[in-house]
C-alpha cells in the first residue's frame, strides 16, 4: 500500500531542498543573467540531468552503499572543491567583464553544450546530492514499498526540479528583470564567487 503522506513529506523535503540557494541554483541565475535565457536553460538541464542520475543509484539502492564508505566521500568532495573553485574564478572574471546585458553576444551550439556541461559536472560532484536523495527516499519510502514506488517517487521529484530550476532561469533572463539586474549582475557575480569558494573550502575541511 502507498503511503501517499510519506510521500508527500518526502516531495517537500526535495522542492525545499531544490529551491533554496546552493551552487546550482546560483549557477543558472549567473548564467540567465550574464548570457540570456537559453543559457540559463542548459544549465538547468544538466543539473537536473546530474539529479535524475543520483536518484537512479538511490532507487537502485547504489547510492546508500557509496555514501557509507567514507572513502567515496572524500574523493567525490576533492573534485567537488575543485570544480567549485573553477566556477568562483569564472565568477570574478564575468564580475569584471566590461558591457552590460544587453550587449551580451549570440552563444553557439558548443557553448550551450559547455552549459549543460557545467550543470551536470557541477551536481555530480556534490556529495550533498547524494545524501539528499537519500533523506528524500527514506522520509518517503517505507522498507516494503516495491520498487516501482522508487521510480515514481524520482520521476515526481524530477519533474519538481524541472519547474524549480527552469523558473530560476526564466525569471533571471527576464526583460523585465534587465534593467534591475544591469544594475546588480557584477555585485551578484561576487556573491556568486563567494559562495562557491566558502562551499569548496567547507568541502576540504570536512575532509579532516
């Protein structure tokens, strides 16, 4: 039997987690800001596409052994930290790059895929990723559930990442929100550096 209540919760647990700041969801607002809407959209897909492949092995059941080695851990937050540092330094170097939105150029078919790229990279190597799909199945999946309760329960969340993630990207490559956002891309280009620089130091510390 479904138990529709869990599920719910762990629906809630996921759309919380997927919709306050972290590096991906800055990382598509940087995008749609600096580079327009269809940027800002590749992104979102590769991050979804890093999430759908986390809740696979979760519903699989692959990511809960992954997680209790300590090991696997460890070397997933070097890359992270890595790879977080890189977006921090791409993230000063738009600070200060000259022109504003308005003037941003055309993007070809191998930058977009660059985008989607990134995305993907960057929810790859998150550990905290894995360690949410596993809260999500666990609040929302009783021991006996079958499996194609698993499968639902990572196609709904999916979904939910889709609209979350697509809204960060519209709502940041906005006509409306140009004239705004002109004003403030350079200050949230700085953030954004921040943010990832403060999230890979967290990563190394952690290692100790």
């Amino acid at each position: 039997m479904w138990d529709m209540s869990s599920f719910l919760a762990a629906l809630l647990v996921y759309a919380i987690g997927t919709a306050s700041p972290g590096p991906g969801n800055l990382s598509i607002a940087n995008a749609a800001m600096n580079d327009g809407r269809q940027a800002g959209l590749m992104l979102a897909t590769g991050v979804i596409s890093g999430s759908l492949c986390w809740g696979l092995l979760t519903a699989f059941g692959v990511s809960a052994i992954l997680v209790s080695h300590h090991g696997f851990i460890v070397w997933l937050k070097l890359p992270g930290a890595a790879y977080l540092l890189w977006l921090a330094s791409k993230a000063l170097r738009s600070a200060f790059r000259p022109g504003d939105l308005a003037t941003r150029p055309a993007r070809s078919h191998t930058r977009l895929r660059g985008y989607y790229l990134q995305g993907l990279g960057l929810h790859l190597t998150n550990p905290k990723a894995a360690l949410t799909w596993f809260t999500v199945t666990s609040v929302g999946l009783t021991r006996s559930a079958p499996q194609w309760q698993s499968y639902v329960l990572v196609a709904t969340c999916a979904l939910t990442g889709v609209m979350i993630f697509g809204l960060y990207a519209l709502i940041f490559a906005s006509q409306t929100a140009e004239t705004y956002l002109n004003r403030a891309r350079r200050s949230f280009d700085v953030i954004c550096a921040g943010f990832y620089a403060l999230v890979a130091v967290g990563f190394v510390v952690s290692l100790r």
